[in-house]
C-alpha cells in the first residue's frame, strides 16, 4: 500500500511539473490586459467612493468613530 502511495504522488508531482513547465509565465499581453484591467476597476472604485451617497455614508461613519466614548 505505501509504495502505491508513493508511487501515485511521484506520478502526480511529475505530471504538475510537466504541465507547469509549458506555460510558467504571463505573456507581455497578458500583463497589458492585468494592468487595463486593474486600471479599470480603479477607476470605478474611485467614482464609486467619490459618490454623493457613499462620500456621506463614509464622512458619518468616520465623524461616529472619532466621537465615540471611551
């Protein structure tokens, strides 16, 4: 049973490392996407945050937390 065990986990590390081995890296149009891709969310966070409603939500919840008593 252990050197089924074993021999099971040896097969399977060697077969991560060759399908691991093909493909290791991002391409640099992979990295062109990532960054227009975080750049764009950015962008809607920011005018999420800079919301009307939200701006509001956020300066009540900061002016409770700096007027709470200890």
């Amino acid at each position: 049973m252990r050197r089924m065990w074993t021999r099971t986990r040896l097969t399977l590390r060697a077969r991560l490392r060759a399908a691991g081995g093909a493909d290791t890296g991002m391409t640099t149009s992979e990295y062109a996407v990532g960054t227009i891709a975080a750049c764009a969310f950015a962008a809607v966070l920011y005018k999420v945050v800079t919301s009307g409603p939200v701006m509001g939500a956020l300066q009540s919840l900061i002016g409770k937390a700096l007027d709470a008593q200890f």
